[in-house]
C-alpha cells in the first residue's frame, strides 16, 4: 500500500468517525459524543443522523450540544438534510421511514 492510499484509507475512517447515529441509548452518550468529536478529536465538522421515531431526539442532541457544551466553540448548523427510505415490513408491506442528517461545523 502506497503513501497516498494510506492517506486516503485515513481520510475515509475519518470522514465516517464524524458521523452521530441516534438511536436507543441515553440522550446524553449522545450528546457527549458530539462534544468529544469536536473537542478531542479536533473535527471540523459532525453530523447528527437518525432516522424514524428518533428524529426529534437527533435536533434535540444537536442543540443541547451546540447551545450547553459547545458554546465558546462557535458551532453553527451548515446544512440540514431531510430524507425517506422505503422499506419491505416482516409482511412484506411497503413502508416509508423518515431521516434527517444535522450538520455541525466549527466556524
């Protein structure tokens, strides 16, 4: 492996370590989550992603994190991307789930 595909290998691990996916654990792991991507890891920017019931739960994380723990890092919103993906059920009925992806970036 080449120099460059190594570089390349670690911008990629890189790119998916900044992403945020929410789901059942407490509120909180999440939102530590965030504060530790842009404080320790030193990211630039995270991406909050979720999808179905857990959508409301992903703004909330976002906010908390940006407005309590992130304050004097100057995180603002870049983008907010909203979305649904199909699904076949057990039943095989056709089901539509909604997801967003929040993107926080260090100004």
């Amino acid at each position: 492996m080449t120099e460059d595909e190594k570089k390349a290998d670690e911008q990629k691990e890189n790119e998916k370590d900044n992403i945020i996916f929410v789901g059942i654990k407490p509120f909180m792991n999440y939102v530590t989550g965030v504060v530790m991507q842009f404080k320790n890891k030193g990211q630039k920017e995270v991406v909050v992603s979720a999808r179905g019931k857990f959508t409301s739960k992903a703004i909330d994380i976002a906010e908390v994190a940006r407005r309590t723990f992130l304050k004097e890092e100057n995180i603002k919103v870049r983008d907010i991307k909203i979305s649904s993906e199909q699904f076949e059920n057990k039943e095989g009925k056709r089901i539509f789930v909604s997801s967003i992806e929040i993107y926080l970036v260090k100004e």
